[in-house]
C-alpha cells in the first residue's frame, strides 16, 4: 500500500488543495478565527476587521504603504557564507533557504530600502517573519550594518520594522554574533546624532529584541505584538506560575515603561512622519499637502503556498522560529 499512501493520496490531496475556491478568496484571521475578505484585508493594511489583529504584512507591502508613492529603491546587502557550519536537522540548511526563498520570493529574512516618508528623507529595514520566522543570522546582521551605513553616509534617521522568532539557530554561534554586530553599528546612527526609530511588530523575541529591536530612540509597537526575550510558555513552566493577562504584549510593556507608543497600522505612517520631522528639525507636516503612500493590493491567489511536495515544511516550521 506504500506506493498508494505516499504517492497517490499526496497527489489527489495537492489537486484539491489548488481549487479550493474560500482559500484563495478568503483568509482567516488567526485571532478571532474570522473569515475576511482579501480586497478588505488589504484595505486595512491587513488588520482584520473584527478584531483589529494585526496579520503580518511583507516587508514590501510594508514599504510600499510607508513611503511617497510607494517609491522606494533597495539597499544591496553584502552576502555572507552561505552555511558554514553545514548544519542539518530534519533538513539540510541550503534546503531549506531554497524552500523559504521559493515560498516568499525573497533571498533572506531583512530587506532594507531608502525613500522619503512624508518627504523626509529616511533609511528603512523591514524584517520577514515568512522567511524562516524572520530569523536573525548573519545575512540579517548585515543587513543592519548596510542600513545604518546608509543612513551614516547620507544624514537619515533609520526606521526599522522588527519581526523575528530570535537568532537562526542554523548558524549557532554565528547568529548569536549578530547581536553585538548590530549594536555597535546603531552605535554608529547615535555618534553621528541620527535617530534610530523601532516598530515592533508581532512577534519580535529572543536575540532580535536582546540587540538592535530594543535600542531605538522611540520604541513604537503595533497593537498586541508579542514582544519578549523568552515567550510566555518556557516562563510559566520555568517559574510554574501563572503569569498575568497580556504578559508581554506590547500594551502591558506600554503601561511597564519598555515602550514609548502603541500603534495601529492605519496611524503608523502619519506618527513616524510626526516624529521624524520632530527629530529631523523639519516644520511639522501640514494635512493633505504630502504626497500619499500607495495603497495595499489583495494578496495574489496563494503565490506564497508551498508545493504538495514541501508538505514537511509546515511540520518543521516550528524548529525555524529561532532559539532565543
Ligand atoms: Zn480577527
């Protein structure tokens, strides 16, 4: 019966799976378990519309909803080694890149542009939790050190978006570098008196808040991230106690002093132009005299699925969310 349980029904399931019309139309919620829309979704910035949970947006969507126009161009990274410690768990690490860079279109977890948000001038970094649960290795290191090169050599504020289950443990030591990396080169934005603005986005734990995603100037999340060096889960069976409603959500860490703001995507771009131009010394922005940033498009149908054949990914999507 082998050949029928592993190759046929994999292929009959793969076949229906493409035509299932709700899954193309529709997304649901993770948080309320509504079904929406994609053209609604998208015109609220992938909020849900029930809820008000904010679903992860693409580093791409993310720029194109934050600057003029939607006008940006990227910042080149310099590639690192690939795979150095040629690490294998139930995959080969190669393979696994190649798996999220099909999923996602993307090469790695960190895109980083430069544009103009309400005409200031501005770098910009924006991680990707679907790649890899926005891991943090060597390539996301260097993403930073670019952006804040960048921002250094043309006198920007650097506005980073975090996302990330913690450092990519496919690296081990390598990632864990990256935490003083990335600090020393936002050390480089404070000598040169440039501000250094981080959106907390959901979820952003482990080494990525242990370094560069708790050292800005203003500290803004979105509404209910999870933010958080160790996640709720290893705490409560560490301490064996119950721990308090919305530990570690980005209202709680409001009302604890870790943060300075809160808030909802739809207000993001309008706040950081605020800030920015405070910080920049610029005039403040007057209403409907700045050029609009482009709006979201419906997600395509399901360009981001993976293949019948990458069925192990999602079972082994949970060992990719980092360490710590
Ligand atoms: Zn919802």
């Amino acid at each position: 019966m082998n050949w029928i349980t592993n190759y046929v029904r994999p292929r009959i399931n793969s076949l229906f799976s493409r035509r299932e019309v709700p899954e193309n139309l529709w997304r649901k919620c993770d948080e309320c378990g509504s079904m929406l829309f994609h053209r609604e979704l998208a015109d609220n910035l992938n909020v849900c519309t029930n809820c008000g949970h904010h679903m992860p947006i693409t580093p791409r969507e993310r720029f194109k909803t934050l600057f003029d126009n939607g006008v940006y161009s990227e910042v080149k990274v310099p590639e690192p080694v690939a795979d150095p410690l040629h690490f294998r768990d139930q995959k080969r690490y190669p393979d696994r890149m190649k798996a999220a860079q099909r999923a996602t279109g993307e090469k790695e977890a960190m895109l980083i542009a430069e544009g103009e948000v309400g005409r200031t001038p501005v770098v910009s970094a924006a991680q990707d939790f679907s790649f890899m649960g926005g891991s943090m290795g060597m390539y996301v290191g260097n993403a930073i050190i670019a952006a804040c090169e960048r921002a250094v050599k043309l006198g920007r504020p650097l506005v980073l978006f975090s996302a990330a289950g913690g450092a990519r443990m496919q690296e081990g030591i390598l990632s864990l570098m990256q935490m003083p990396r990335t600090t020393v080169a936002v050390q480089m934005l404070r000598e040169a008196g440039l501000p250094y603005i981080v959106v907390l986005t959901h979820p952003t734990t482990g080494g990525v808040t242990a370094s560069y995603a708790m050292l800005g100037d203003v500290q803004i999340a979105e509404p209910n991230a999870l933010i958080c060096f160790a996640g709720p889960r290893v705490i409560e069976q560490t301490i064996r106690e119950k721990l308090p409603e919305g530990f570690q959500r980005a209202e709680y860490l409001l009302d604890h002093g870790m943060l300075d703001r809160v808030t909802h995507r739809k207000d993001m771009r309008d706040e950081l132009i605020t800030i920015l131009r405070m910080l920049m010394h610029q005039p403040p922005a007057v209403r409907g005299d700045l050029p609009p940033p482009e709006p979201l498009t419906p997600a395509e149908p399901e360009p981001r699925q993976a293949e019948a054949g990458d069925a192990s990914e999602t079972a082994g999507e949970k060992t990719d969310r980092g360490t710590g």
